[in-house]
C-alpha cells in the first residue's frame, strides 16, 4: 500500500514537540519541510503520478532515511 511517511505517525510520542519546533526553531523547520517536500515526491512517484525510474526512486527513500534519521537525533537532543 502505498502511503506518505508523516514524522507524527512514525514518532508520535514526539508530536507535540515537532508541532513546537516548526513554529520555534528555523532549522528544524527546514529539516521538517525538506522531509515533507521529498516525502511528497516519493509519493507521486510510487502512486505513477510522476514517474521516475527504480533508481530515481530508491535513492530518494535513502535521502528520506537520511533526514529522517536526522530529525528523530534532532528531536531527542533538543
């Protein structure tokens, strides 16, 4: 099934936290919009609303990964 990757469904015990952030703090406002950004583009590219080849695709899972990585070190230290 294909499905967006919200950072509050895969980190809810965080959700009020990033809620906070997006408004409080720019640089975590600019991870989360990245993540939201490529999230989306994976999504149209699974969903063949803009087709992209298998490496187009699995390298941005890896750059979703990534950021994702980062948010979730960036919301446990802050």
């Amino acid at each position: 099934m294909i499905t967006k990757h919200q950072l509050v469904i895969d980190f809810p015990e965080y959700e009020e936290k990033i809620h906070t952030l997006k408004i409080e703090n720019a640089h975590f406002r600019k991870l989360f919009d990245s993540y939201d950004d490529l999230d989306h583009e994976i999504y149209n590219i699974e969903s063949d609303a803009d087709p992209k080849s298998d490496d187009v695709l699995n390298k941005l899972r890896k750059d979703r990964v990534r950021l994702k990585d980062e948010i979730y070190t960036f919301l446990k230290n802050n």
